[in-house]
C-alpha cells in the first residue's frame, strides 16, 4: 500500500511539475473544435462569451437557453467545453466567471434529450463524459448562481472553484424522482461538500435546498445580493483580484487544493511542499518577495 501511494504521489506531482514550467499553455481536447478566440459568441448558439473588467482579464460565460431554463443538452456542453478550452489557451485572461440568468443558473439536463436512450447507447458512447472535461481547466472558475440549480446544474455549479449565490438561488439533485441517480458528480461532490448524511438526504429524497442552506453548508462562499447582476458584478470583481496575482502561483494553488480531495494528509502536504518549492523557479516570485521588502506594488509578469 506505502509503494503504490508513493507511486501515485510521484506521478501527480510530475504531472503538475510539468504544468508549472510549461511556457505556452496546451489546449484541451475537445470532441468539438474551439473557435479561434474565446470571444467569438457568434460561433455558439447556447452561451455567450464576453471579456470584462477594467483590464479586460476576466472571462465572463453566460448560459443562454432561456426557454428551457438554461437545461444543459450536449450542445451546450460542448460550446462550453471549446469555449473553456479556449480560454484556458488564451494568456490575457486570468479567471473565468460562469453563470447563468436570473430565473436559473441552469434548470438541470435536458430530459427531452436523454429519456429514450438505452442502456447499451449511454454505456458505449459514455454519455455525460465530456461534462468532466471542465474540470481540466487549470484556470481559476468563479460560479455566479441565481436561481435553479438542479440536478446537472447543481453538478455544473460544483465543478466551479468559487461558487457565490444569490439569495434567490436554489440547490438541488432531483434524479431520484426520474428514476435514475445523479450522473455526473451529485453524489461525490456534494458528499466531499456537504457531508454524507445531508447528501444522502438531498439523493435519496429529491429535496432542493436554499442559497443560505449551500451557504451554512459551506457549499457556497457566500449569498452575495437579491439582484441577479449584482451577484455577477461581485463573481467578476472576485475573478479580477484573482487575475492580478501571479498567473503560475495561481494555478498552483488551485492544484493543491484540489489534490486535497484526492491525496490523504501526509501524500498532500508534500505535495503543496513541492509546488511551494517550485515557485522559487519564477520570475514572480522574486518579484513578489522583492516588492514586499521593497514596500511596493508587485509587477507580475506571469513567468
């Protein structure tokens, strides 16, 4: 058991050495070509892609199904794939802000989609698969929710890094009242989030819950406003303080974070040890601890 943990340590932490000095970010497959720029909306039919804030550094998507409540069928999922991949290519973003309307973040799947599939047709073809393709985005995803969040749109909510809500917003897994069970992180997720007892209650009852339960629960950061927008406004300022960091720090942390759920304490703790000495090998952290001593603002330039 000591040899095979060590095994996987070494291997992640190769794998995130590898992404840490890598100077040109690599895109990530997709089953659908991303359009040349992350900005090109009129490529995409299902959501809008915009590049806001006062340094124009923060991605902003917007699920736009609005008849079916932003429902996610696979055309959705993969603009929203390709969008994400080309974002994550594009070194003049720092973060990302993914969100939905005021009346849904995103409904759930689409049912019309998905209810006369069989077995055989969803095993072979490993139907939802390319919903986990997000979570290869080395860039920093702040959720902006108001509204549903059901079912797979719970799920596609966290799978964000930041989630905040706003008061109107509302959480649930309701598979259970179709038959079926959530298929693509309600019942991992939400567990690591929220513990097994709520979770297994939310699974096993179908029950939604509110913005202040996600917020209680530490499922969300916090409930932000009542006012849809102004939500969004708070998601972009949270993702342009991020962008101002140093790129490579950034997303160091967010795989040390994330490796927290994966590793066990000891196997996690050296690895944030390595990333930590690793960031020694960057311009930026020469000049983030020489503007510190120096008392002045740092300038980073993300190498």
């Amino acid at each position: 058991m000591l040899v095979q943990r060590s095994s996987t340590m070494a291997r992640t932490m190769a794998a995130s050495r590898r992404s840490l000095l890598a100077q040109a970010p690599r895109r990530l497959q997709s089953t659908e070509a991303a359009p040349a720029t992350a900005t090109a909306t009129s490529s995409y039919t299902s959501i809008l892609v915009d590049t806001v804030g006062k340094n124009k550094d923060v991605s902003l998507i917007t699920l736009n199904r609005p008849k079916a409540l932003n429902a996610l069928n696979s055309n959705l999922f993969h603009e929203l794939n390709a969008a994400m991949a080309a974002i994550d290519a594009d070194t003049s973003i720092g973060a990302i802000v993914l969100t939905g309307s005021e009346r849904a973040f995103a409904a759930g799947a689409d049912i019309k989609e998905m209810k006369d599939k069989q077995f055989a047709d969803v095993y072979r073809d490993q139907f939802l698969g390319h919903w986990s393709k997000m979570n290869s985005v080395r860039k920093p995803i702040i959720g902006a929710v108001s509204g549903y969040a059901l079912g797979g749109g719970c799920e596609l909510a966290m799978m964000c890094d930041i989630l905040l809500a706003s008061s109107n917003a509302v959480f649930g897994q309701p598979e259970i009242n179709l038959g079926v069970i959530a298929g693509s992180g309600g019942t991992q997720r939400l567990t690591k989030a929220i513990g097994k007892s709520r979770s297994m209650e939310i699974n096993l009852t179908g029950r939604n819950f509110s913005a202040k339960e996600a917020s209680d629960w530490g499922l969300v950061s916090r409930v932000v406003s009542d006012v849809h927008q102004e939500t969004v406004d708070e998601a972009v300022k949270v993702a342009e303080k991020i962008a101002s960091k140093g790129r490579l720090s950034v997303q160091a942390a967010k795989e040390a974070i994330n490796a927290a759920y994966e590793l066990p304490l000891s196997a996690g703790l050296t690895f944030e040890r390595r990333l930590f000495h690793m960031l020694f090998a960057t311009a930026d952290q020469k000049e983030g601890m020489g503007a510190f001593a120096e008392k002045r603002k740092a300038n980073f330039t993300h190498r």
